[in-house]
C-alpha cells in the first residue's frame, strides 16, 4: 500500500470526523463511542495494509 494513499485516507477520515464532532449537535457519548469506532476501525485498517494483521484474511461475513 503506497504511503500516499495512507496520508491521504488518514487526512480524509480525520476531517470528516472533525466536521461530525463540531458541526453535528449529538450528545457527547454518542460523539465518544463514533470517535471510537472509527479509530479502532482505521487501526485494523493500517495493520491490515502494512501487513501485521494478516491473521483477518480468513474472517468473512457472509457477504
């Protein structure tokens, strides 16, 4: 995965989830659970890319 494509998808999902957190009226715990996913979901990403986290590649959900 070219580092580019990284800097570029972190750039996006970081102002996007600025953009929900400042302009977005939700109650604060459920801003704090959406911030969790979406960094825990943009982790397993990055693990996945760079290749530490093969061990997912087995794991299907049906679709």
């Amino acid at each position: 995965m070219p580092l580019i494509n990284i800097i570029v998808v972190l750039i996006v999902v970081g102002f996007l989830l600025w953009l929900i957190n400042n302009y977005m009226p939700m109650d604060g715990k459920i801003k704090a659970i959406l911030n969790a996913l979406v960094v825990i979901t943009v982790v397993l990403w990055l693990l996945r890319g760079l290749g530490l986290l093969s061990s997912f590649d087995s794991i299907h959900l049906g679709f």
